[in-house]
C-alpha cells in the first residue's frame, strides 16, 4: 500500500542555486575548507553543472560524458582535469598563506 503525500516536492539540486560566478567561487571555496578532496570533487562537479557541462567540455577540449565520469561521486579525477575545469568557469587556482 503507498502512502500519498500531501506535500508537493521537487528534488534539491544545488547546482540550480549558483547562479554567478561569484557564487560558484565562494561555494568552492567554503568546499576547500573543508579540507576532504572527494568533498571538494563533489563540490566541483555541482558547481560544473551549474554553468553547464557541454560549456565547460567545449571550454576544456574533454568530452561531456568524461567529465560527468571523471567528477562523480568517489573518482579521484587527475589534477589536469580538476585545473582545467576550474579555468573554465573562469577561476584561477592559487596558493594563499
């Protein structure tokens, strides 16, 4: 027996929420703090299909699929695809003390 509910709702997809790159800079960034690099590649994966994976293909030269591959859950993605996309969200990756 299923059970209707009286509420409507719609999944949670917080890639919906960013959106300007001042936004996807700073939910990256509070992603780097937490110090947890597969937090931070699920971080970059929402925050890529905020602006859009084929922009960020085409930007990049790597294929749609790849990415959507090299970014899920539990990859460790090389760092020349992680520098790449960063840069074509138009993000730069540096060292701060």
């Amino acid at each position: 027996m299923t059970t209707q509910s009286k509420y409507n709702t719609a999944p949670y997809d917080t890639a919906d929420y960013l959106q300007t790159p001042e936004q996807v800079k700073s939910y990256l960034e509070a992603a780097l703090e937490e110090n947890d690099p597969d937090f931070f590649i699920d971080a970059l994966a929402i925050a890529a299909r905020s602006v859009g994976m084929s922009k960020i293909a085409a930007t990049t030269g790597l294929g749609r699929e790849s990415l959507y591959k090299a970014l899920s859950t539990g990859k460790q993605p090389r760092f020349s695809t992680v520098y790449k996309v960063v840069q074509a969200m138009g993000l730069r990756m540096q060292l701060a003390s």
